[in-house]
C-alpha cells in the first residue's frame, strides 16, 4: 500500500496533461529549465575573486555619488479624495 504501481502514475499522469495540456506542460517544463540553468550560472558567478568582480564591466557607466544620493529621496504628497 506504500508504493505505487505504474498503472497509478499513468492515470495521474494522464489526469495533469488533460487538466493543464500538453503546450502548458512544455511551457512549465523550459521555464523550469532556464530558472534551473540561471541558478547554476550564478552559483558559478558567486564564486569569482573579488578583484575580478570589481573590475567595470564594458558598456556599463558608473553613476556619480552625487546623483546616487539624490535619487534616494522621496516626496511626501497627499492625496485628495473626489467629492
């Protein structure tokens, strides 16, 4: 009664293609797949020394500490109700 005979797994498996279909089956399927893949990348990028991830990548320009400190500030408002 613990396990499962593959008559089992093929009704459930036949009961989630009929539930979502076989084009959103694939659709989950590569999805999970690219999150996979993008975990493992940036494991690998986790990893690198610390002056090879300091170094400015190419194409990338570097905002002045002035404008980045500017940015941060936020404006109260108030908002009006219709009448």
């Amino acid at each position: 009664m613990g396990s499962f005979s593959i008559w089992h797994w093929l009704i459930v498996l036949l009961i989630v293609v009929m539930v979502f279909g076989t084009k959103k089956l694939k659709n989950m399927g590569s999805d999970l797949g690219g999150a996979v893949k993008g975990f493992k990348d940036g494991m690998k990028d986790g990893g690198t020394k610390p002056d090879e991830a300091a170094a400015p990548v190419t194409g990338q320009v570097a905002a002045p500490a002035a404008s980045a400190a500017s940015e941060k500030t936020t404006i109260d408002v108030e908002a009006k109700t219709k009448s």
